[in-house]
C-alpha cells in the first residue's frame, strides 16, 4: 500500500513539477518520476500478489458514497503489466520527445504522460462506483490528450475526436451497467455490491453483463467497437501509443472481467458464447487488417485488436465453463487470457516503441518505403524481431506458451454437453487457428518489409543512429518478450492464485502440477515416463513449480496436454548451435565466396524490382476480399496518342469493414447478396481458397454436430 | 480428374540404350561429315572443311549443318553417331559422378538447339534417370550449358549466372553458335561463341547438336564411363 | 470496300487499276510522304492487313515499303515513300497500331525519326548495352560504333498506385527458356501491366546477310527461328525468286508445301507440349514430347536434319524425297498426329487442365484485330487470316487447307486452334504426298538486280520477306518480317489482369519464339 501511494506521489508530483521546469529540461525529468514511479508501482503490484491485499476506505462524499481504494490480486495483475510496460517507455520518451521540441511544447506530452499513469492506477484500484467512474473519465481524457498532442497535424484532431466519442459512449453503458448493481446492492462499494450479487434476477443480469461487455469492450477494442484504435494509433506519439496498446485497452479487459467475473459472476452460457464469438470474429477481422497494412502503427493498432479478441475468447470461454460448473476448466481458459494479455502489453509496447524509433531515425513509418534497416540498425532489427516473433506465437518467446494455452482451453470444450456451445466453440477454435496463421504471415511481413530487403526509399537507406537511452528501453522489453518465453510456469503458477481470488480455483495447480513432489496425485509409472524426456531435471535446484506446462486430466486420462516451454527454448537454441557447429565442420575447409542476390541477370537490382509492402499483404487481400478490400478500385488508364498506354492510375478507397457493415448504411443488402452469388465462379485461384477454406469450416461444424 | 500416372504407366516403353550402347534409331542424329579423301571443300559456307592434301578435314565446331556437303558431286563421308562432343576441361570431382544440376542459359540461340534440350526429358531420352536435372537458379547449378552466340545484350547475363554459381563448377558450349559463332558470329551484335568470355570445358558442336550428344557431353563433365565406339552394333 | 478500285479511290491513288490482278501480284504505290497516315487510316478500316514496314538506305536517303495484303483474289498493296536525309517520317502508329514496334525498330537500327510516335528508342538496342548514337543497320555504320558507352539502367514503372512495384522475370529464368524479360507491373498477385523486353537475343541477322550470297543467306533465315526453319526460310527464298526471276519446278512448289505441313505438325506439337508443361501435368507433358520426338526423327530420317535446316534453295530444293518416301513419312506423320490427337482429347475431359485454361489470357476480336493479330493466335481470337488461302503459295492454289478457328481467344480456344491445325497439316501431308508431280526440284534462277516480297504461313503465322539483289546476285537488302513481330506486341494483354500463376500458362498458349522477333 505504501508503494502504491508512494507511486501516486511521485506521478503527480512529477507530472507538476514537469510542468514547471525549463521545456527543454522537461522530457528528461518526467523520464525520471516515471521510471521511479514505474519502479514503485512493480513494487506495490509485487506486494499485492504476493498476499498484500489491502483497503484503504477513503472519504464519504454526500449522495455518491464513500470512496474507497484497494488492491486485490487482479488489480495487481494489472498494476504489474502497466509497471513493466511504463518503466521502459518513459525511459524512451526522454529522447523521443526531443524531436516534437520545435513545434510543440514537451512538457506537456511529459506531464501528461504521468498524470495518465496516475489515473490509470487509480482506475485499476478504486473499489466504489463512483471512483471507479471518476477515475475513468479522468483516464479518458487524459488519454484524449495524449493522443491529441500533435494537434497541429491535419488528422489528428479528427481522430482524436472519433476517439473521445467511442470511450464516452462506452463510458455511457459502464455507467449504466454499474449503477444497475449499486442500486441493487444498495451501496457503491463492490465489496457490497459482490455480496448481493447471488439474488439478482436473470433479466437484470443479462443487463448488466450486456452493457459492462459492450461498454468495456470500446475501450478493449474489442469487436464491433474497435474502429478507433487504428485511427488513434497512428497520430499519437510513439510512447502514448505503447501506453495506450500497452496498458489502455486492458482496462477494457479489467472492467469485463471485474464485473463479470467478480461482482457478478455470469451463470448464463450464452452470454459467455457471445464474448468467445466477439473476441473471436474481432481476432480474425483485427489481423486481417494487419495483415495487408502498410502503415507501421495502424498495422499494430490492427493487431492490438486481434490480441484484444483473443484475450476476449479466453474469457469466454472461462465464463462459459464457469456456467455450466467447470471452475477448472474456467480457471484455465482465464489464466491463458490473463497471461496473454501480459505478452500482448510487452510485446505492442515494444514495437510501438520500435515504430517511433524507426519514425526518428528515417522518417517515415510507410512499410513500403522501409526496408533494409537491419544493415543500419541491427539494435533496433533484434528487438523489433523479438516483438514480431512474440505476436506471431513463435517460440522462444512467450507468445508461444499462452497462445498454445489459450488453444488448448478452447479444446476442452469437448467435454462440455451442449451441442449448440460446442459448436460456437468449433467455430471460435476453427478462427482461432486461422488467426494464428496470418498472425505470422502479418509479423513476418512486417519485420520483412522494414528491415530486410533493399531501402524502398532515400530515407530508408541513410536513417539517423538510434540514441542509447532508446536502444535500452527496446533492449529491456526484447528481454522481457525472452524471458516470458522462459518463465510461463511460474507466471501460470501465480496466475493461478490471481484467478482464485474470482473464485476459479484449481486452474493454477491443473496447468502446473506438483510433478515431483513425493505426494503428486500422478501414477508414479506415468511419472517416470516423463523422465527419459528429462523432464525432472532442474527440479532439484530450480524454485517450484516445474518447467513443465501440461493438464492434468483425470485418472484414465492422466495427461491431456503438455509442453514445456523452456525446454523447447533450451532444444532450439542447442539445435541451432549444433546446426551452426556441423555446418562449420563442414564447410570450414571452403572459401567464402561473396555475390550479389541473383536477380535473373538483370544489369541492377533496383528497389522498385523488389516487393513492397502492399505486394507481400496481396494474396491476404485477394483471398479475403469480401472483409477487406469490398471496392473495386478505380484504375484509370493514360493514353497518348490513341493507342499508347502512357501510365496506368490505381487509387482505391477502402473503408474499413466495420464501417460498412455495423455503422454504414443498411440498404442495398439484397443487391450484394445477389451479385455475390454472381460472383462466385470467378475463376480466380485465391477465390476458391477461400471457398475450400468456408467449405472447410462448415464441415467440421457439421460433423461436430453429427 | 484422370488417373494420368496409370495413364502414364500403361504407355509402352521408349527408351534409348543410351549410355549402356550406342545404338541409335534413324533420324535420332543428323550425323556429321568425318574427315576423308578429298571432297569439294568450297562448298562449305562456314570454312568448316578444308583441303589437307589429298584428305579433307572437317573442323567441327565451326559446322552448322548445312548438309551442302552431303549432297552434291563430291560429297563427305557422313558418320550417324552422337559422341562428338570435345573439351580439355577435367570432369567435375567423383561427387558429382551420380547427380549433377543444369543450368541452361540461352544466350542468342536459334530456337533449335533449346528446342533440343527440350527434347532431353522426354521418354526417349529421360535424362532425369541419369541422375541429371535442370535447374532454375545457378546458385544450385554444377554446369552451365550455354546455347547460342552470346550476343550483346546477353553477354552480361551470361557473366553474371556464372558468377552466381558455387564452385566447383564447368561450362559446356552447345551447338555451333556457342562452340564458334555459327552462322551469326563474330559481329558486331554477336560474340564468337562462349569462350569469347568464360572458361569452357566441353564443347558439342552441331546445329542443333541432338540431344544425344548433349547427353553424352554431360555425363562425361560427370566423369562417367561412356559406351566406346567399338560398342556400337 | 470491297472491290480494289474503290479501294484505291479511297486512298487516293493515281495508280491505274491493272486489268488483271490475280493473287499472288504486288502492286506498289508510290505516295507523298505526308499523305502517309491517310493511307494507313483507310487501310486500317479496311480487310488490308499490315505485313511489316521495309526500310532501305538509298545512298542518303530511305525508302520506306508498308506491305499490306488483302484477301483472296485481291493482291498485295505496297505503299513506297520516300525520306530525304535528316528527314522525319509522319508515324502511322496512331491510326494503325500494328505498326508501332515496326516504327520502333527501325528508330532504333536506322535512327530515323518517327513524328507523333510517343515511344522511340530503348527497344531494339537497350539503352544500357548500346551507346546512344548506333544505327546499326545504316551502311557507315562500323562494327566499332557499338562499343560506345551505354547509358544507366532505368526499368520503367506503369502502374502508379501505393505499394507498386516491377516483377522482374528473366533474362535468365526458368529452366529451358529463352532470353527475354517480362517486367510485372503489379501491386502483387496480380499483373497489372506487361512489359515485355525482347531483343536480348538480337544477333543482327538482316545486317549479316547484307553481302552474302542467297543460298548462305537462307542459311541465316533458317536460323532467324529454327524451330519453324523451313516456313522462313522458304519465305526468303520466294522473295529471291521473285528478286531475280526463278523458275521453281512444280515438284519442288508441291514438295515445298509437304515439308511446310510437316514442319507445322512438329511445331504445333512442340507448343501443345509446352502448354502441357506449363500446366505441371507430368504424364501428358511426356506423352506430347513423346510425339515431338517422333516427328523430329521422321525429319531426321528422310530429309537428314531434324529441323529440315538446308533443305530449302532458291529455285526450288536443295534435294528430292522419292514418292514412295513422301507417301511413308506422310502415313508416319499422319499416325503421330493420331496419338496427339488422342491426348488431346483425354486433356480435354480433365478439369484441372481446363479450369487453368479457360476464360485465362483473353484477347478479345478488337484487340486481335487492332493489333493486327496473325496465325493460331489471332484465329483463335476471331481475327482470321491465313496466307496459304488469302495469298496461295507454293502448292497450296491446288490443295487450300481448311482454317481453323474460335472466337473465344482464351488460352483453351488457342489450344484447339492449335489442335485443329495439326490434325489439318497431318490430313493435308497425304494428299500432297499422293500428288507429286515428276521432275526435278531445283529450278535455275538468274544474276541480276531486283527486289521482291516473299510469305508464307508460318506455323506461327504470316511471315513475310523483302529481298533485294545487286547485280552480283548478292543481297542488297534482307528485311524478315516474322509473325512473331505481330503477336509479342500483344502477348501482354494477355498477360494482364490475370496472377502470376497463369503466366507461363498464357505464355505457352501464344507458342511464340523470341529468336524469331529478335533476329
Ligand atoms: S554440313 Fe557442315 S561441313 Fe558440310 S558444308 Fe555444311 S557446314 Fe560445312
Ligand atoms: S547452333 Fe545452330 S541450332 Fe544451335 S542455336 Fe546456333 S544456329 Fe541454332
């Protein structure tokens, strides 16, 4: 409790005295109040899940209650991904600020930088209504503000403004979705409000949950409501985006699972249908965009929503096993959407941090003007690539242990009974998988298009060196994407205790078993299997709990699902060495002999012979097209001299799907309906993909059916 | 859908002898004029003949075919065979005795002589038996076969496909035109053949040589055993 | 316009009509230069159709030649003009776009100025090969003048859209194949726009046969495209003929249409298979190279070369096939053409290989026809035209082939042009070989100066040739004009719009030689 006000303290005080320095003075000691800040916050969440959990009651205010501040361990959960994610990126913006200096006053993005970061630790540690919504509004508009700072630029004020109206209309449902339990329970306090939470009537419930989920999940980014993230990426400042990836967008999360996990557990299956469904249709939406984006940050705000839906299917899917009385399975499927909502923070904090650093140091953000970085920047390639490989689940990085999780505890649902659940989960697992796939084909796309390759651009090809105080801050969080890979037992393990607090208990122990402990519940000859695999090596010396991520299912069916994360990495970085070894062996006889990529003989490689950006998302765009690209472009066709094509124009404009479909207009439905089925034998490859792919999914659907 | 492998395994048999003997089908090689007792060397358009004395010799490399000298009053002895391929080049190493990868680069041909290389993997020849295939990127290439004169534009291209190839490597000359010039070369457009400008270790003369001698040529860049002439029925 | 003399009256000529004109004549009409594009524009409405533009160099100044032939029973139109030196010709490529690459390649080989022609230069001679200032083809020109600095490398972006960019293909690609470039305007996936770089094969043939005498000249043509050796080849030599007054005996006329039809079977066979491998169906790849090989060993065997090369002399042939050898190649040839036929027809059934093909590498009637189309490609397209019945040559006045043709001018409806042509050749192969006249087949031809147009229907389609002799019986002038030259400048539309996976499909489908273009 102390650290967390010493936390307060120093936002606000830093935040003040940001303000009262020299401009030129004020980004680097912001920098410092936020570190130090940051530091204290790690401290208070570190506490707090470690069984420090306290409530500090605070003033009566007339008519609206008292205020009360408090810390559980799922508040802690959350104050521990905002820490890790703000040390670094206040770290970053001391230098990055820098170079809004002739145009814009510093010290106000510094300042309210540190303000947000208060408000977002009071958001997560009011424990009354009204705090909770004052905190809230405090939040968004700061958060307004510090995507609002280069206001000098055409598209910024516009999108800030789409910005502000999403949040306060999703603030409009939170507000009533609260003031519907308080007037229940007859107090704003959620204490009281979590007591009286097993006498409300079904209708009310539903309410509650419907306006929480879809109030919440504007700020989540959650599907239909995302539109404003790739918008308000893009203008925002490199280190208000990471916040705003980084740690906004899971207060959405927070609010979802504070009210619907905690003070009113959903009994309805069907409403855990319709968030598995939600968070599933955005994923597959959310990295389809990232998928054919060209532009850095909207291509990471367009990912930020996939990751959102699939955190959004973890819950779910927990809220689903909690209705029909499988706590485990619950605690499972929400430890998976907690732990990967920590990967997702660190992981898009680094590489909206990587945007802004490749911003600086060329210029330009459009992928298709990058390439080639890596030959000037390595620092800046090794880092970025470790956030890439984290978003696309590779190991060794720890994408990989909670996509794998999140995959497995959708599977469970064979065990559920009804049919009609089991199929939004085949439905939710078939995309799931297909997110997953394009998940890669998006980050290596990305990481392909800025850094490998030839400079599309002049800019690309002389980028300024990054500074030190930058490199480190990327540098910390690549480590942590590593260390994530190596570490999810022990965060499974603590997770388990988080979610226990919601009443999921069991789910922690299920995932990460007491393997070698003399009283594990596992037949013994089943234990030693697991030895020849090497699997108890390290249980001598390291800390519990093991290396070893596996499900411990019944008696006749002891293991479900295992893997051992660490150990992969272990095998990965030994076989690469040993390829590196025998590869040495072999050749270190021969000479090295050094040409050009071969081209096919051309006189000069050029970089307008090489693909863009835009070329390497095509075959995406073409396969989906119905989602991404429903205009057809405008092509115009120059011609001299009657027959002579001097230059062929290709503009198109695309509104993004949601626009069309949820907020567009509604009429001339029938008319598409129709030309789609005109449409279909085009004769086009990709199309049939497509078809197969549909086919695909509704067989398996039909079959789970049968 | 067709079953074409049963289709293709229904078909009868087609295949050469080659490299077990030398027994040739008609119209499989267009032969070549041998060197012999006097014959009219002036007829010849490219000076591939010439009077030696009493015997007229035949300078290979520069003949395109033209069957002048097969025809008419005093003709040249013509022998039907396909090993005639030449070159100082040592094989490539033992390794590569069983498999080797072709790149085929066309460097102003006719259309003739890549219209034969066609013709390599088809039944009657099926040089993928011999463990040879052709390949599209020189980075994984043994041999680079060239066919036509190298001409201008072409002769950059063709430096840069062997620089592109690892070592150790060999250059094999198809065909009139990348052995001498043939009928285009040296011009101002055209080169007078490949070792103008690259190392080449064998050289199949003929225009086109058939596919035959080009097999031939490259087994012996393999450093394989060849049917020798006695072998012939 | 039907008739020649309303033709002549729309064009303005002064010219009197002669009483007869059968086909086969060449009447030259000596114009203005500036009435040039007026010419061009009626003949573009008309049923005339574009042969090549001929350039000579006379002394300073250079005449120009625009063949056009016309339809059965009418002869061939040969507008002449003449340009003073340093002058510019008016370019007819507006008003007739089939002469745009002519325009361009003697731009580049002659450095005459085409007015109104947007795109000059940069075609024939790259521009990072060949220094600026080299007329190649000019008389003063000195084989030294090549070695001049080239200038910089700078490939040409179409498509203008956000993330474009250029698809190389080539000069060094696939596995056999010739050299030649295709850049992909596209934005991936799909080609937006085609360019189609040829010319890195340009061996200069036209100007190495300046000098020569005919018969080492023929040897030149048969090597323009060596596949398709005797069709050129015999084109060249009825321009001689035609140069310097041969007499061709009618055993040789008849035994020169036998050797054509062969000649196509082999070639038509060659591009099935081609279509069959860029499709990646292994077993029919095999079995229709199978077929190839059996042709090119009937070839082997009876005329001594697999590609018929030195077969064809001016007067006649090189050399006599006894009839009882005719009527046994014929009866061979025909029963390869049958097992083609019935690969074909099995390819036909299977829906994999037609979904490839069907509605992929569309080229409308218009474009056909605007672009001035020629053989299986343009008939495939509903442009029809064929040589051997518009313009008979050799035997084909007695025995006129039946002319293949569809509308659709897809890659399939190429692909049963093809097929029906081949099985045309095999049934034509007996019928010639069963009508060969007695005699010999070499006829005696005069030295003196001429010029003369020579054509045949090539495989490909119309191949047309100017020759002019000097009084040696030397070649003055050699000027092929290939059916190649019409059909890459519109391969790329075909090409476009569709992805990078049916590329090499509608590549095979056109069955197009580089070497032939490049010369
Ligand atoms: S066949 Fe060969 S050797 Fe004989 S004349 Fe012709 S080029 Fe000369
Ligand atoms: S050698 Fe003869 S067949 Fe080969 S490319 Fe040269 S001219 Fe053509």
């Amino acid at each position: 409790m102390i650290a967390f006000l010493l936390f307060l303290a120093l936002c606000v005080g830093g935040g003040v005295i940001t303000l009262l320095v020299r401009d030129r003075h004020a980004a680097v000691v912001a920098t410092l109040f936020g570190m130090l800040a940051g530091l204290a916050l790690l401290v208070a969440a570190a506490q707090t899940l470690g069984g420090d959990v306290w409530l500090l009651p605070l003033w009566q205010l007339p008519a609206l209650g008292r205020l009360t501040l408090g810390a559980d361990r799922l508040s802690a959960w959350f104050l521990l991904i905002t820490a890790l994610v703000a040390v670094p990126v206040f770290l970053f913006s001391a230098r990055y600020l820098r170079h809004y200096a002739a145009q814009y006053r510093t010290a106000g993005a510094a300042s309210i930088q540190l303000f947000l970061l208060a408000s977002i630790g009071l958001t997560l540690t009011t424990r009354d209504v009204f705090g909770f919504l004052f905190t809230w509004e405090i939040m968004s508009a700061l958060c307004y503000l510090a995507v609002n700072f280069e206001h000098l630029h055409d598209a910024t004020p516009k999108a800030g403004l789409i910005m502000l109206v999403a949040s306060e209309a999703g603030a409009l449902l939170q507000l009533l979705a609260l003031l519907l339990l308080a007037a229940h329970a007859g107090s704003t306090q959620f204490a009281a409000i979590a007591a009286s939470a097993a006498s409300i009537g079904p209708g009310v419930a539903w309410a509650v949950f419907a306006l929480s989920f879809f109030g919440f999940g504007v700020k989540a980014g959650l599907f239909p409501s995302m539109g404003w993230l790739p918008r308000a990426h893009p203008v925002a400042p490199a280190p208000a985006s990471a916040l705003l990836s980084g740690v906004i967008v899971n207060l959405g999360i927070y609010g979802i699972v504070r009210i619907n996990a905690d003070l009113l557990p959903v009994a309805m299956p069907a409403a855990g249908v319709i968030v598995l469904l939600v968070g599933a249709f955005g994923a597959i939406i959310g990295i389809l965009y990232a998928t054919i984006e060209t532009e850095f940050k909207r291509l990471l705000a367009h990912s930020t929503i996939e990751n959102m839906g699939l955190v959004a299917m973890g819950i779910g899917a927990a809220l689903i096993f909690r209705a029909l009385n499988q706590p485990v399975f619950a605690a499972m499927a929400l430890i998976a959407a907690l732990l990967h909502l920590l990967n997702h923070s660190i992981a898009k904090s680094l590489l909206f941090l990587s945007a802004g650093a490749v911003d600086t140091t060329t210029g330009t953000r459009d992928l298709n003007a990058l390439g080639g970085l890596i030959r000037k920047l390595p620092w800046l390639a090794g880092t970025c690539l470790a956030g890439c490989m984290m978003l696309a689940a590779l190991p060794p990085t720890g994408g990989f242990a909670s996509e794998w999780l999140l995959i497995q505890s959708l599977l469970r649902s064979a065990e559920l009974a009804p049919v009609s659940v089991r199929l939004a989960f085949v439905v939710a697992g078939a995309l799931m998988a297909l997110t997953a796939g394009l998940a890669l084909s998006a980050f290596t796309r990305l990481f392909a298009m800025a850094f490998l390759g030839m400079p599309r651009s002049p800019a690309a090809q002389n980028p300024t060196p990054l500074p030190a105080s930058m490199r480190w801050a990327l540098a910390l969080l690549a480590a942590g994407c590593i260390a994530l890979g190596l570490l999810p037992t022990y965060l499974v393990a603590g997770l388990g205790t988080v979610v226990g607090t919601l009443g999921l208990h069991g789910g922690g122990g299920a995932l990460v078993p007491p393997f070698y402990a003399p009283g594990s519940a596992l037949p013994g000859d089943f234990v030693s299997s697991f030895h020849a695999l090497g699997a108890q090596l390290g249980s001598s010396f390291l800390p519990p709990p093991g290396l070893v991520l596996m499900h411990r299912g019944g008696t006749a069916n002891p293991v479900v699902f295992a893997a051992a994360p660490a150990y992969l990495d272990l095998a990965l970085v030994l076989g690469l060495l040993l390829l590196w070894l025998v590869v040495r062996v072999f050749t270190h006889a021969r000479k090295l002999a050094r040409q050009r990529a071969w081209d096919g003989g051309l006189p000069e490689l050029k970089p307008q012979l090489t693909y863009t950006a835009t070329g390497f998302g095509n075959p995406a765009r073409v396969i989906f097209s119905a989602v991404v690209a429903p205009n057809a472009a405008h092509v115009e066709e120059e011609t001299v001299a009657r027959h002579f094509r001097a230059a062929i124009v290709r503009t198109e404009r695309q509104p993004y799907a949601l626009d069309r479909w949820v907020f567009g207009p509604l009429h001339g439905g029938a008319r598409h309906i129709a030309n789609a089925f005109a449409a279909m034998h085009h004769g086009k490859l990709n199309g049939y993909v497509a078809y197969a792919l549909a086919a695909l999914l509704l067989a398996l659907g039909v079959s789970f059916w049968i | 859908m067709r079953l074409w492998a049963l289709r293709g395994l229904r078909t009868q048999r087609d295949l050469t002898g080659f490299p077990r003997t030398l027994e040739l089908a008609p119209g499989m090689t267009p032969g070549r004029p041998v060197d012999g007792p006097a014959a009219a060397a002036d007829v010849c358009p490219t000076g591939a003949l010439r009077a030696e004395g009493a015997a007229t010799v035949v300078a290979l490399d520069h003949c395109v075919h033209c069957q002048r000298c097969r025809h008419g009053g005093q003709p040249m002895h013509w022998r039907e065979d396909i090993a005639w391929s030449h070159g100082e080049g040592a094989p490539l190493p033992r390794a590569f005795a069983h498999s080797i990868h072709v790149r085929v680069l066309d460097a102003g041909d006719c259309g003739a002589c890549l219209a034969e290389l066609q013709q390599l993997p088809a039944p009657q020849y099926s040089l993928h038996r011999l463990g040879i295939f052709i390949t599209a990127s020189p980075r994984e290439a043994d041999v680079l076969l060239v066919v036509g004169p190298v001409t201008r534009a072409m002769r950059q291209p063709l430096l840069d496909t062997y620089a592109a190839m690892p070592g150790p490597k060999r250059v094999v000359a198809v065909g009139a035109c990348a052995a001498s010039g043939g009928v285009f070369g040296p011009s101002f457009a055209c080169a007078g053949g490949v070792a103008d400008m690259l190392p080449v270790d064998r050289v199949v003369p003929g225009c086109p040589p058939p596919p035959l001698a080009v097999l031939e040529a490259l087994l012996a860049v393999m450093g394989r055993s060849l049917p020798r002439a006695e072998d012939a029925p | 316009m039907n008739t020649l003399a309303e033709l002549l009256h729309a064009l303005e000529c002064d010219a009197a009509v002669p009483a007869a004109i059968e086909s086969g004549a060449v009447l030259a009409l000596p114009l203005p230069a500036a009435r040039l594009p007026h010419a061009a524009h009626v003949l573009a409405r008309s049923q005339a159709h574009l042969a090549g533009i001929v350039c000579e160099q006379r002394n300073g100044s250079f005449a120009l030649r625009y063949p056009f032939w016309l339809p059965r029973g009418l002869p061939w139109l040969e507008l002449v003009i003449d340009v003073a030196p340093g002058g510019t010709v008016p370019s007819i490529s507006p008003r007739l776009f089939a002469a745009d690459w002519h325009e361009r390649e003697i731009e580049d080989l002659f450095g005459l100025i085409f007015s109104n022609h947007p795109f000059l230069g940069n075609f024939v001679l790259h521009d990072e090969v060949w220094p600026e200032q080299a007329f190649p083809m000019r008389h003063d020109f000195a084989f030294t003048d090549a070695d001049g600095a080239p200038s910089p490398y700078q490939p040409q972006q179409m498509l203008q859209a956000e993330g474009a960019f250029l698809m190389p293909v080539g000069p060094v690609y696939g596995g056999v194949s010739e050299a030649g470039q295709f850049l992909l305007d596209t934005l991936g996936e799909e080609i937006t726009h085609c360019q189609t770089r040829l010319f890195y094969k340009y061996r200069g043939i036209e100007k190495r046969a300046e000098g020569m005498v005919a018969a080492d000249a023929l040897l030149l043509v048969e090597r323009m495209n060596g596949t398709n050796a005797f069709a050129h080849a015999l084109a060249a030599a009825q321009a001689i003929e035609r140069a310097c007054d041969c007499s061709v005996p009618a055993r040789a006329q008849t035994l020169r249409s036998f050797w054509a039809e062969l000649e196509r079977l082999r070639s038509h066979a060659a591009t099935i298979a081609g279509l069959c491998k860029s499709t990646a169906l292994a077993v029919p790849t095999s079995l229709a190279y199978q077929r190839v090989e059996e042709l090119l060993r009937l070839s082997g065997r009876h005329a001594g070369h697999r590609y018929l090369f030195g077969l064809i002399a001016a007067g006649g042939l090189a050399f006599d096939l006894d009839d009882a050898a005719a009527r046994e190649l014929a009866a061979q040839a025909q029963a390869v053409a049958r097992r083609l036929a019935d690969l074909a027809e099995e390819l036909l059934f299977d829906n994999s290989f037609i979904d490839r093909l069907e509605e992929v590498g569309v080229i409308d009637a218009k474009v056909a026809r605007r672009y001035g189309l020629v053989g299986p490609v343009g008939r495939a397209a509903g442009h029809v035209s064929d040589l051997r019945r518009e313009q008979p040559y050799a035997a084909y006045a007695e025995c006129t082939p039946r002319v293949a043709q569809a509308a659709e001018g897809d890659n399939l409806a190429r692909l049963r042009v093809f097929l029906d042509e081949a099985a045309e050749s095999a049934r034509l192969l007996p019928l010639l070989a069963t009508q060969l006249p007695a005699g010999t087949v070499r006829g005696t031809c005069a030295t003196r100066a001429g010029a003369g147009l020579g054509w045949t229907e090539a495989p490909a389609g119309a191949s047309t040739c100017f020759a002019r002799l000097d009084a040696d019986g030397r070649i003055a002038r050699l000027r092929l004009m290939p059916p190649a030259f019409a059909n890459w400048h519109a391969y790329h539309l075909a090409a476009e719009r569709f992805a990078f996976q049916d590329f090499p499909i509608t590549l095979a489908s056109f069955g197009l030689s580089m070497a032939e273009q490049d010369r």
